[in-house]
C-alpha cells in the first residue's frame, strides 16, 4: 500500500474508463435532437393552445370592442405563428375601436406590419402638434404620403383610421400572416 | 445544424475519461455513466456555443458532476441496489486496495471528494478548481487539507512516495528479523 494516491485514483479511473458502457456519439446525438423537438413540439402546443384559447374570444373582441376576456389585458403573450390573433391584440384594438373590416381593408392594400409602424410613429409626432384635428386623410396626403402605395393611401382614406386607431394597430403588432389572413376573411 | 463530426470526436476522445473522473467523485460507476452521458446530450444541444469553449471537457466535467450530485441526493436509496446487482454479475470487480479507496472516499463529504479528485487525478491546481467549483481558493485548499486528513488512515501515503530512510530502516527491521 505504497502507491500514491494520485496512483490509486487514476487505477480506479482506469477501471471506470475500460468498463464504461456509453452510447456512440450518433446515439447521443440523436437523444440530444430529439428531446429538443420534444421541448420545441411541447411549446408550440402550449402556444397553439393560448393562441386557440385566444382566437375564442377574438370574433367576440373585433365585433363588440370592449368585451375581452380576463386575462386578455395582462401580458402581450407569445407571438403568434398563426393568423388568429391573441387575446392581447384582440384587446389593443378592440379598446381603440378598430373594426375587423378597418384592419381588412389595411390589410388587402398590402399595409406591412413595419409600416403600420412606422405610420404610427409618425402619427404621434404629428398628434403632438395638433392631436384633434388630426386624420388618417391628413397623415395620407402629408406627412406619410411619399411611403404610401396609392392602394394604402386609399385603404387609409377609405376607412378613416384615427390616430389612436394607428397606434392601436401598431401596438398590436399584427403579424403578416395576421394581416394575410384578415385580407383574405 | 451543429457540426457533428466535431462532437463525435469529442466524445470519443473525452467521454470515457470523465466517467473514470466522475466514478472516482461519486463512487458508482453506473451513476457516473448516467451523468456523464446526459452531460454529452446537453452539450449537443448546446453544441455550437459549447465547441467554441477553451476547456469543453470541464464543462461537461461540472454538468455531469452537478447531474451526479441531484440525481445522487434524490434515488440514491432506490436505484442503489438495483445498479449494484445488475453491474456486479457483468464487470469485473475492483481489487481490494480500490475497494478500500471507494470506501474510504465515500466516507468523506462530497465537496472534499470532488476537490480531492480534481487536484490527484486531473491535476489541477488551486486556482482551477476554484474557477471550476465556484468556490475560492482558501475553501478549495481546506477542503483538500481536510480531505487528505480524512483520508490518511483509510487509504495508503499519498503524494510523496515513502521516503528512503523510512525504506531503510524497514530493511533494516527485515535484516534483524532474518537474523
């Protein structure tokens, strides 16, 4: 019993070493990939089914704002991969009195979400010089009128969208798919 | 996608070393095993962060240990037996002197256990596995220190080989006793 220890632990390493019985490296992998679908898969059903749980209450929302659920003005919620739109954005338009047939209209002119944006940040600053008077008509034919498709430009005129409406709607941030599937219904 | 040829070689030359260093802190092969492998599958995961580390094996050295450390606190009782019976009857037994060196390490606590295997098998200096266990380096050489106590009477010498007086004088004992 001379050895060192440091002898001794790496014999007993040694032995673990030679009678391990590990998977290959393909095996590991494959474990790896899986569960990482599994989590994925796991979360996107738990997505899926906000987003289902929220699409109940959407037809509710748009046609009579105001009434949303009791959960729908806590957080913004997961991002939506589909075209329902969740309780939060059900919410943000509903309070600002967006009708479904206003974000349709949007929507069909081709309206990305980015210039929905970019609309609604132009509108507050032009809100900050004279916030009653002002329209969509105006913003249309002014400020925002270079950015504007004449489809847009006429969607916007058309439908009268107030200032606090384009805030509401890039507030909600309505995905391309949203807006796809609004153009379409 | 990760590379996978990266990883493989990884595994291969790293895997089997760990579970030797893993079985030494916790003293059950089948759980290092365990630990270790889960390790290498969270790695993958992680894979193309994790082969951009300097020291990829301390990583997976330290998840394997803290899987170790809760999957040891919560089935230990449960799975104990079980590994033991079926592992007993396939591999080959440790000899007596390892035997006694399990024992004695699993008499220790596990913090010291762990510091014990870091310094004398990997070799690591203070600083090292203070970086490595989180722990600073005063506590690090304590629980070498108390380590080393703890486990004197149970295994052999440690570091220093015997020196040669004390090899003399035994030789010297043999020589009377013959006489």
């Amino acid at each position: 019993m001379h050895d060192s220890l440091r002898t001794q632990l790496s014999e007993l390493a040694g032995y673990a070493s030679a009678n391990a019985r590990l998977d290959t490296p393909a095996a590991v992998r494959r474990h790896g990939t899986r569960r990482g679908w599994r989590r994925r898969g796991g979360a996107a059903l738990l997505g899926a089914g906000v987003v289902a749980g929220a699409g109940v209450g959407v037809g509710a929302g748009i046609a009579h704002p105001g009434v949303t659920g009791p959960d729908a003005t806590r957080a913004p919620g997961p991002r939506a991969s589909s075209a329902q739109l969740t309780a939060y954005q059900t919410t943000v338009l509903a309070k600002a009195h967006v009708t479904k047939a206003q974000v349709a209209a949007l929507a069909k002119s081709g309206l990305t979400t980015g210039q929905i944006s970019t609309l609604a940040t132009a509108t507050a600053q032009l809100t900050q010089q004279d916030k009653k008077a002002l329209t969509t008509a105006r913003i249309a034919a002014g400020y925002l009128a270079r950015y504007l498709t004449p489809a847009e430009r006429t969607a916007l005129l058309h439908d009268g969208l107030k200032a606090t409406q384009i805030a509401a709607l890039a507030k909600a941030h309505l995905s391309a798919a949203q807006l796809a599937a609004l153009a379409a219904g | 996608m990760p590379k996978a040829d990266d990883f493989d070689e990884f595994y291969a030359t790293t895997s089997r070393r760990l579970v030797g260093q893993l079985f030494a802190m916790t003293g059950d092969l089948t759980e290092a095993e365990d630990a270790v492998q889960e390790a290498y599958i969270r790695a993958w995961q992680r894979w193309p962060r994790i082969r951009g580390y300097q020291d990829r094996e301390a990583w997976i050295r330290t998840v394997a240990y803290r899987i170790s450390v809760n999957a040891w606190s919560k089935a230990r009782n449960r799975l104990t037996a079980h590994h033991r019976a079926s592992r007993h009857a396939e591999q080959p037994e440790l000899s007596p002197d390892l035997l006694t060196l399990v024992s004695a390490l699993r008499k220790i606590p596990e913090p010291q256990r762990r510091v014990i295997v870091l310094h004398h098998l990997v070799g690591l200096s203070i600083e090292e596995i203070a970086a490595e266990t989180g722990a600073p380096a005063g506590t690090v050489k304590a629980r070498l220190a108390r380590g080393r106590k703890a486990l004197a009477p149970l295994v052999s010498d440690f570091d220093e080989p015997p020196s040669p007086r004390i090899h003399l004088a035994e030789q010297n004992r043999e020589t009377i006793a013959r006489a």
